[in-house]
C-alpha cells in the first residue's frame, strides 16, 4: 500500500484562482438604463414661460463706423436716423440712401411699448425689400445677480 497522499498532488488552484479582470458588463447595463431615462425626461423639462426683455446683458459688439438705425417710436411712427418716414416708402427711403446695400446690416430699435406684431410688420417690410441683415437693438443692462452682489460691496 504505498502510495501516500502526499504523492498524489493535485493541481486544484486553477478553478478557484482569483480572477484579476474588471467585468464591465454590469457597468454597461446600467449607463444604458440611465441612458434611456435621460432620453425620456430631457424633453418633459423644457417650459415655455412668457418673458420681458427690456434690456439686454449680452456682450455688446463692435459698431460700424455709420450704422444704419431704423426706429419705431411709441406712437408707431418710423424713422431712419431722425429723418421720419412713412412705412411704405421704408424700403425706398433705404435704397436711395448713398452708402447703404443690402449687404450693410440695420440696427433696429423698437420702443418698449411697440407691440410685437409692428415690431414684426417693420421686419417684414424690410425683409420683403431685401434687407435681411438686421440686428435688435437693446439697452445694455447689468444682470440682477451681478447688480444685487455689488450693491451691497460699496460702502
């Protein structure tokens, strides 16, 4: 009987070795569960509120040398420059003008108290005479949270 225990050496450690890998494939799972509910609640967040923009914070940009300001003043009149004009002869009085194009843009400034639609009736007759490189124009203001922060801060 002389075959002992310790002569039959078996080689068991490969079954339960430690596996040293990263399995991913949970991880995947859950990025794309995520995945799909991002997809599915982005377009539920978006509101429609009705907003007032009397001025303006954006970053204020370069002028040209002359621009060309067609105003609407409070009364629903139209001006190019100072000079009044009617709305149909806007167009005409733009085109006679010596140094303007179609290629020059129009600073358009409306009253606060000019209604949206002869906002939009201006743009229109513009757009139909072939000026379509407009630009609104708004007071420069100063955001509330900048303004509130640095109220305080002067003594």
């Amino acid at each position: 009987m002389g075959a002992s225990i310790a002569d039959t050496d078996v080689d068991d450690d490969s079954d339960f070795a430690e596996s040293h890998e990263i399995n991913v494939t949970p991880f995947i799972d859950v990025i794309l569960v995520l995945l799909i509910i991002f997809m599915v609640a982005a377009p539920l967040s978006t509101v429609d509120l009705p907003i007032d923009l009397p001025t303006s914070t954006a970053t204020p940009q370069k002028k040209p040398d002359k621009p060309t300001y067609v105003s609407i003043k409070p009364d629903l009149s139209v001006a190019i420059g100072e000079n009044m004009v009617k709305r149909v002869d806007l167009v005409r009085s733009l085109d006679t003008m010596a140094d303007m194009s179609k290629e020059r843009y129009i600073f358009l400034r409306a009253d606060r108290a000019v209604p949206y639609g002869e906002l939009m009736d201006v743009l229109e007759i513009l757009r139909a005479g072939g000026y379509s490189k407009l630009k609104l124009v708004a007071l420069e203001g100063v955001p509330e949270a900048a303004a509130s922060q640095a109220a305080p801060a002067k003594p």
